[in-house]
C-alpha cells in the first residue's frame, strides 16, 4: 500500500489540535478582559470608587473645568484632580458623608484615588488636548454634555474613522475659541461659513490633519 502521509504525522495532528485548542482557550479568556479595559462603552456610565458627580459639581455648582482639569489648556494630557483638590471644599463640606469615606482615607494616608479611566487610547496614538482648543474644538465636541452626566461615559466611539470624520472637513466643528468650555454652545446655522473663517484666523493646517505621521508618530 502507497503511504500518501510522512509516518510522524500522528504526532503532528495530535500537537496541532492541542495547541490550537490551548490558542483558542486563551483568546476567549483574553478577549473580554481586554474589551472591559482598553476600551469602554459608548454611552454607558464607568464606575468608579467615589460616585463623582459632574452634573453636581460642574452645572450645579458651577465649578469651572479647569479647576479640576488644570493641564487641559495648556498640555496633551488632562489631568484628573488630586485630593487635595477636593479637599480644599470636602474638608468642611459634607464632613463624615459615607460617600466621601474613600476620599478622607486617600487624604490621610496620602495615596491618591484610583480613578478608573474612561478614555484610554492605544499606545500607538498620539493625542494632545491643548491643539484641539486653542484652535476652537469644544470639550463637548469629543465628550458630550459632561455637565449633565452623573458618571461619565464615552460619548464617542473615538476611534481612527471618528477623528477623521473631523480632521477632514474640520470646518464643520470649529467654535470661536472663546466658546470652547461653553458646555451649551450650539453651532449657528450658518456654520460652514463660520467655520472657514476659522480655519483661516487660527492658521488649521488642513494638509497635516490627514497625514498618518500627525497621530501616529
Ligand atoms: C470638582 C472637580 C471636577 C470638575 C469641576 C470637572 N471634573 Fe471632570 N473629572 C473629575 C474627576 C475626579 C474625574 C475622574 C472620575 C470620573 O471619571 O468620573 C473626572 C473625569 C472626567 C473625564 C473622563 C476622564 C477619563 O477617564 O477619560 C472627562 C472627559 C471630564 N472629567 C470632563 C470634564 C469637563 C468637560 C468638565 C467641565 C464641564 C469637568 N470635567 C469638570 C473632576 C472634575
Ligand atoms: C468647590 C467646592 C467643591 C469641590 C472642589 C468638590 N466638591 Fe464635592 N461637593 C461640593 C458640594 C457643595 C456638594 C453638595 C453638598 C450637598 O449636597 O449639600 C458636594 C457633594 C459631593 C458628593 C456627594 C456627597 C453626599 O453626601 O452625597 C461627593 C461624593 C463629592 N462631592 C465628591 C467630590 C470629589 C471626589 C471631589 C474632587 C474630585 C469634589 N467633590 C470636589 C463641593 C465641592
Ligand atoms: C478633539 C477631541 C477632544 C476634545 C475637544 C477634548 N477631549 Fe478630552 N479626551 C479626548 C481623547 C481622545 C482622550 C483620551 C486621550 C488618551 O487616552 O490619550 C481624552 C481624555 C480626557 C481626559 C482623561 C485624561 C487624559 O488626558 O487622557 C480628561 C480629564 C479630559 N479628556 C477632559 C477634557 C476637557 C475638560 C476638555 C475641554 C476643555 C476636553 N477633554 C476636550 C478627546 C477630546
Ligand atoms: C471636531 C474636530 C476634531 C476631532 C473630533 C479630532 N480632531 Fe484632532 N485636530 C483638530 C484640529 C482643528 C486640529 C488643529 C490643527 C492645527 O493645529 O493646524 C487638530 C490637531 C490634531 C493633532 C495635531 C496636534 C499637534 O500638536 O500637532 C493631533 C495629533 C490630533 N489632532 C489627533 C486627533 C485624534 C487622535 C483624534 C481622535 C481621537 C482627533 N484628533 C479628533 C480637530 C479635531
Ligand atoms: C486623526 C488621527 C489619525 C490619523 C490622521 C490616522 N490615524 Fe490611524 N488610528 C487613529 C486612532 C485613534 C486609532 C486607534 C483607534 C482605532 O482602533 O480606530 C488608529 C489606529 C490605526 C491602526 C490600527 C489598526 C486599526 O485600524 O485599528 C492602523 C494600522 C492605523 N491607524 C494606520 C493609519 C494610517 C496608515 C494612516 C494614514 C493614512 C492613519 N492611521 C492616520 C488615529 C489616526
């Protein structure tokens, strides 16, 4: 009889169905992990240790961004607060509330919150938060009415299509600078117009938006 297979193909079979199953067992296992970490979903509420309120804070009270979010202006990241900047109201405002249980442990024992992030781009991503306002991108562009969340939430999906959606036409989105922490702000009718006008005063570079080096450097 012809042998039409090599006589170690036994062994070759048994080791490919083994390791393709080990394979096939890590990647169910991984997978939801990795989705539940790298990337939230859109619309619903990330939980975090201390039930920060924004709609509280930012509309109601009417605390300002920047108070919290110091760097957003002026650097790629923004920061989440320390402490100590909770403190400087919950040191005599809400004393002993269950709520602020964490935020009194954080602060005595020195160690900060462990916030969980809602947004989290890959490594490979290069994003930087002071570009986008100082040339009259809105924080609720990208993030929606923040003023009204009670936990936030992504409000975009925030992938590569969604950044290009805007770095093509960008004139479809652009505010006057000054609007830019308006939570409110709505684009008048004549936006297209507006928006040219404004791509020309802060000098957009309409070229480098779509070049892959921009965000991938
Ligand atoms: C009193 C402090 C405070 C103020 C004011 C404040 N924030 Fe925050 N912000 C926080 C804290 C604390 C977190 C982290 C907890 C969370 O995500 O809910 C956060 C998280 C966020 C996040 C999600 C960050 C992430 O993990 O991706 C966004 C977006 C945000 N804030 C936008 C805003 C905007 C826009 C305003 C103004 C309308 C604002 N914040 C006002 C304290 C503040
Ligand atoms: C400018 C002052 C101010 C700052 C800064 C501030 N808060 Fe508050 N916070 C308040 C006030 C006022 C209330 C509402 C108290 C009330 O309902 O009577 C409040 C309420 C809360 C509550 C609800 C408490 C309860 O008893 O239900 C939580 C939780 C909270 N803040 C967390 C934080 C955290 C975390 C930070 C820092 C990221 C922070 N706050 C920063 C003023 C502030
Ligand atoms: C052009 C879209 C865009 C605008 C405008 C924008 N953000 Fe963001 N924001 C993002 C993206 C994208 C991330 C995730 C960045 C990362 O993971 O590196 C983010 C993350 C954050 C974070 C988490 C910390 C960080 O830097 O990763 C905070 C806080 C935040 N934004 C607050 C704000 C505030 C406040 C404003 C307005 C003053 C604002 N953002 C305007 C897109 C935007
Ligand atoms: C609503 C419009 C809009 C959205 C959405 C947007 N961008 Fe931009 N982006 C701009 C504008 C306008 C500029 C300023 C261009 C300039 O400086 O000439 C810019 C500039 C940049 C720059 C250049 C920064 C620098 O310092 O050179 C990077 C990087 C960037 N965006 C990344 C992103 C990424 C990543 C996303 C998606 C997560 C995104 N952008 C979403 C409008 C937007
Ligand atoms: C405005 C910013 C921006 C520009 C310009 C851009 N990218 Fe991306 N890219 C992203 C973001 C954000 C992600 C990650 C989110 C996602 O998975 O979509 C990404 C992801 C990717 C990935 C990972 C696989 C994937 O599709 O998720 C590849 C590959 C990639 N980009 C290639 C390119 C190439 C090639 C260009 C030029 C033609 C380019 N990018 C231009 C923002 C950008």
């Amino acid at each position: 009889m012809p042998q039409y297979f090599p006589p170690n193909v036994n062994a070759f079979v048994r080791w490919s169905i083994l390791g393709g199953g080990a394979f096939l067992v890590a990647l169910l296992v991984a997978l939801p992990i990795y989705a539940r970490t790298m990337n939230n979903a859109v619309g619903v509420p990330v939980a975090q240790p201390i039930d920060f309120a924004h709609n509280l804070h930012a509309a109601q009270l009417g605390i300002d961004c920047r108070y919290c979010h110091t760097t957003v202006e002026v650097a790629g990241f923004a920061n989440v607060p320390a402490s100590e900047t909770c403190m400087t109201c919950h040191s005599q405002v809400r004393v002993g509330a269950p709520q602020l249980a964490a935020l009194w442990v954080s602060w005595e024992r020195d160690t900060p919150i462990r916030w969980n992030r809602v947004h989290d781009m890959p490594e490979y991503v290069y994003f930087d938060h002071s570009a986008h306002l100082s040339n009259g991108v809105g924080c609720s562009t990208c993030h929606g009415r923040v003023d009204q969340m009670e936990g936030i939430w992504k409000n975009e999906p925030m992938t590569m299509g969604w950044c290009m959606e805007c770095h093509r036409a960008p004139e479809r989105f652009l505010r006057p600078r000054s609007e830019v922490f308006n939570m409110a702000y709505r684009p008048p009718r004549d936006q297209l117009i507006l928006g040219q006008e404004l791509v020309f005063a802060y000098h957009v570079d309409t070229e480098k938006l779509i070049q892959c080096s921009t965000c991938h450097r």
